[in-house]
C-alpha cells in the first residue's frame, strides 16, 4: 500500500524503546529486561574468556614444546653389530646433518646422544635422561638459550653440565655443585658390562616452562656423551629444527629424502598427536557448553517479551485499530527483544575481553587469595596460563549470541502481530 510506511521505520523504533523503558506499574517488564540482559552479558562474556584460555593454554603448551623438542627426529633402523647386537647408532651424523640442512626450510639440525640415567647428589636420587649436544646447537634451543628462569652462564657448558630446574630442586643443587650420573650401560670389562658413574659440575640451570622438562633433562656436552654412553664417533638421533613448526608435515618428504638410508622420521605433531587431539576435542566441547549457556540466557527474552505482549495487549489493540498492520507491531517487539540481545551482547564483549587482557593479574589475584595451588604444573605440563584475545572467538561470540537473540525473539514477537484486536480490547 502506498501509504504504509517503510520497515523498521522511525515510529517503531519509538514504541519499541518506550516499552523497553516503561515501569512495572505502566505494564512494562524493565525488570525481566534487566534480567535478560545482565544474563546474555554474561554468557557472551563467559563464552569469550574460555575460549581465549583455551587460545593461550594451546599456544603455550604447543610453544613449550617446539621450543625445546625436536621439530623432527631423525633415526635408523637398526642393524646388527658384529656381535649381533642390534645398533641404532648414526656413524656418518656429519654428512647426514650436511644433506639435511640443505632442505628448504630446515633451519639447524644437530646430532645427539641420547641415554637414561640415575642423578645422584648426596642422599638424593632422580631420574634423568641425558642430552649430549654441542653447546652452539643448545645456545640454539630457544627454550634452554632463552628460558624463563636460568641460573649460571650457559657459556660454561663445556666444563660441566646444563640440568633443569625441577631437577636440581629435587636433589638440592646449586651453581657449582657436583652432580653423580650413574649409567647402567657403562664400561665393558671381562665379565660383561658394569655401570658408568661420573661427576660433573653443574654450570646452568635452567627452567624451560614446561614441568616434565624441568624435572628430567639433563644437558652434556656431546663429546663427553658420547664417551660415557660408548658411542665413539657415532651419535643417536638428529635433532631438525624448521622455521615454521605448525606446517613441519609439508617438509616430511623431503626430509626423508635427505636423510639418507634406513633413515627414519617422525615430527612433534606424532609425538605429541594424542595431546593435539584433546585439545581438539576439548575446544570444541567448551565450546558449545559455553553456547548452551548463551542460549539459557536468550531464552529469558521469551519471557520478558511474553510478558511484555501479555501487559501491553490493550496498546496492541488499540494500534492496531489505528491501522497498524500486523508486521509493524511484530517488528516493534522484534526491535524490543533484539535491543535486549544486542546490548547485552557489546556489554559481553567488552566485559569479557577486558578479562582476558587482564586475565593474568585476575589469575595471581585468585591464587594468592585461595592460598595458592590454583594453577597445578605437575598436572597440566606448564607453569602458566595465558589468555590471548583472538579476533575470530570474539567474532564466533557475537555471532551466536545475536543469531539466537534475534531467533528467540521471533516467537513472542509473532505472537503479539497475531493478536485479535477485538479480543484485546474486549474487556477494557
């Protein structure tokens, strides 16, 4: 009709914000709108922190990884000695490690020796697993080189030994201290093998950000290793670093290709696969509890808007007797619910990304105030728990909440354009 006015006109938009606003006295429901509201607010909120935790708790579990593992690791098949032991060991490492970096995107590859042992100092024992390295390819470890914590100068590596953290609290270590390492694969004599037992001087220690690395790793120079593990002139595994880690499958194949005979292969992501997939998994389940929450919280809308329809039908019949047609009057109520959800939704937002920006004071806050033992590193693998803000989950936030804001509100807004007239105004 010529005379109807556009969709989502001035006037409805009038009507809308006057319902939003009026009291319980003058039939509105400004309580049950605050209700709604607050409840998206938070949900919004709620579904943004968690997944900016989940954010940082994978960057930085994945970080701890790449930075102080092997990209990719890689060995031999074993052969049998001359003895008919089988052997393992890499006796042309140089010119493997040469073909090796000539791949694309290979950055360092480094040749190591590599053997479980007994740490001793004192009264105290633990379990540790050596390392023997080059001290320019462990300057190159960006976890060890770099790391959160470090006592020592790691340019003293050749005199002694680098140990984490985790291991020098349990056996009482300091700088200078002297560390026993027993081997039980030691020295061959005329009635077999007999364990290897060394002392060496604690020149750094170091705190790598990850608790099973800290508490098992110890570094040699790998000369030494390959004396006290009986590896003369032979390394274990070579170690291969890339630029990227996140795309180190592309560079399998030609890896394998320059890693010479029976060379085998295998990347962080295999691994640590099993760890990868959880977070998946767990991603993916947070995220859609935290959408049930945002949808609990957009179902008040119905009410609000129920009772809204319920307490203003006189009004709807008296418009519509004016000439109100019935998608104006279903389009004032949508306006009322959406008004609700959209709010409720640029609160969420900045409430929840003002906490993960601050979400480290918050955590230390909590900590301090429970005590402590909030953040468990013996169970999670790191000592910290990062929130990074990422523009796709705030993004995947409002998007939900809007559709379900503006979905819910369709039903009692329906509801209300269907109204009779008649029916409204017969008992007034």
């Amino acid at each position: 009709m010529a005379g109807q006015p556009a969709p989502f006109s001035r006037f409805e938009w009038m009507i809308a914000w006057r319902y939003l606003r009026a009291k319980r006295a003058e039939g509105g429901v400004s309580v049950m709108t605050w209700i709604s509201l607050i409840g998206i607010m938070l949900a919004v909120a709620a579904l943004i922190i968690t997944m900016s935790v989940r954010a940082g708790f994978r960057v930085e579990f994945v970080d701890t990884i790449v930075g102080a593992n092997a990209h990719v690791t890689v060995r031999v098949y074993p052969t049998a000695n001359e003895n008919g032991v089988l052997d393992r060991s890499i006796t042309d490492y140089i010119e493997r490690a040469d073909a090796l970096r000539a791949v694309e995107g290979v950055t360092r590859v480094a040749p190591l020796v590599k053997g479980q042992v007994m740490a001793n100092h004192q009264s105290n024992n633990t379990a540790a697993l050596v390392f023997g390295i080059t001290e320019d390819d462990l300057r190159a470890i960006p976890r060890v080189a770099e790391p959160i914590n470090a006592w020592g100068d790691i340019a003293n590596f050749n005199d002694g030994v680098a140990i984490g953290s985790g291991i020098a609290q349990s056996l009482g270590l300091v700088i200078g201290d002297m560390i026993k390492i027993i081997s039980p694969n030691g020295v061959r004599t005329a009635f077999g093998v007999t364990p290897r037992v060394n002392t060496y001087e604690v020149t750094f220690i170091f705190s790598a950000g990850r608790y099973d690395i800290d508490n098992s790793r110890i570094y040699m120079p790998f000369a030494e290793a390959q004396s006290f593990f009986n590896r003369e002139g032979a390394a274990d595994e070579l170690e291969v670093m890339t630029e990227n880690p996140e795309t180190v499958d592309d560079l399998v194949l030609p890896i394998l290709r320059n890693a010479g005979e029976r060379a085998t292969i295998h990347t962080w992501r295999d691994v640590f696969s099993s760890f990868l997939r959880a977070l998946d998994v767990e991603d993916t389940v947070m995220f859609v509890l935290m959408s049930v929450l945002v949808l609990i919280a957009s179902l008040n809308i119905i009410s609000g808007l129920v009772m809204l329809v319920k307490n203003k039908g006189r009004d709807i019949g008296i418009l519509r007797t004016m000439g109100l047609t019935e998608g104006a009057v279903m389009r004032v109520f949508f306006i009322c619910g959406a008004l609700v959800g959209v709010i409720g939704t640029a609160l969420g937002v900045v409430l929840g990304c003002l906490f993960a920006i601050y979400f480290d004071p918050i955590l230390a806050f909590v900590n301090g105030a429970a005590g402590g033992g909030v953040w468990d590193p013996s169970v999670r693998g790191i000592y910290r728990l990062p929130a990074i803000l990422q523009l796709q989950d705030v993004l995947a936030a409002v998007g939900l909440s809007l559709i379900l804001s503006f979905g819910i509100t369709l039903f009692p807004a329906r509801r209300a354009a269907r109204m009779n007239p008649v029916e409204a105004l017969r008992y007034e």
